[in-house]
C-alpha cells in the first residue's frame, strides 16, 4: 500500500496529467482555492477527507482506494484485505504463542488475529509494526484476568 506522501504526489501528477491545476480541482470538490495546494506541498490535511476523496476520484477518473492510504470497503461492504498487514499480525502472534508456550484454539486464535487485524487496519505497516506487540499484551493481560 502507497504511503500518505506517495499518494500526495500521484494527486498531483494525475491532476497536472488531466490538464487541470489545484485551484480549479480544490473549488470542484467544494473547497478553498488553496486546499490541494496545502494537502500536496504541505501535508495539511494528513489525509483528505471522505467527501473530498470521494469528489477527487470521480474528477480524476480513478478508484477511490488509490487516493487514501487507508483500508476502504468495497461496494458490497467487504474489505479489502491488506495481505502484509495480516501476515505481520500472523506472525506475531505466532512468535507471541511460541514464547509464551501458550496455545490457543483455531477459534480463539482466529478471534484474535481478526481483533488486531480490525484495531491495526488504518495505521500503516511502520505504525502497525510498533502497535502490534502492545496490543498481543494487552490481549495476554486480558485473558490471564478472565
């Protein structure tokens, strides 16, 4: 998946393909004249928002998920998956059920990867590396409560 600067600058390689500036682009998706202009060359806002993401894909002709470094739904409700992001948490949580000499039943472990997985599935695979081990703790702590 494209980081959020990736996906900065094929904005504003497809705007500038089309034969459009961000001026014109920023005032069709119902904001400010400067708006692109801050998102591409600022970073600000971090990510557009849903409407404008929206109004953006139809303008420049592309899929919605290719303008969000974010997980989107599908048009029938499902998700996409992010293969990296559930072999990470996979992984994880083997090497955590391995140290631990813990165990835990395809049901339970399929619960959990799926409790990461929906926690984990809007950060990027950097942010996700750092959460996931805490949240597996968090998990273990709950657990040892019950």
């Amino acid at each position: 998946m494209e980081s959020a600067d990736d996906i900065r600058k094929k904005i504003g390689r497809l705007i500038n393909e089309r034969g459009l500036n961000y001026a014109q682009v920023s005032l069709a998706i119902g904001k400010n004249i400067a708006y692109l202009q801050q998102y591409i060359k600022n970073g600000s806002p971090r990510r557009l928002g849903e409407v404008e993401r929206h109004k953006l894909s139809k303008i420049l002709r592309v899929d919605e998920q290719e303008l969000t470094d974010l997980i989107l739904p599908m048009a029938n409700g499902a998700i996409a998956i992010n293969p990296e992001l559930l072999s990470l948490i996979i992984e994880n949580v083997e090497q955590w059920l391995l140290e631990a000499q813990r165990t835990l039943s395809p049901k339970e472990k399929a619960e959990l990867i799926r409790l990461l997985y929906m926690k984990l599935s809007n950060e990027t695979l950097d942010i996700a590396v750092e959460k996931i081990k805490d949240y597996i703790e968090i998990y273990n702590e709950i657990k040892r409560a019950n």
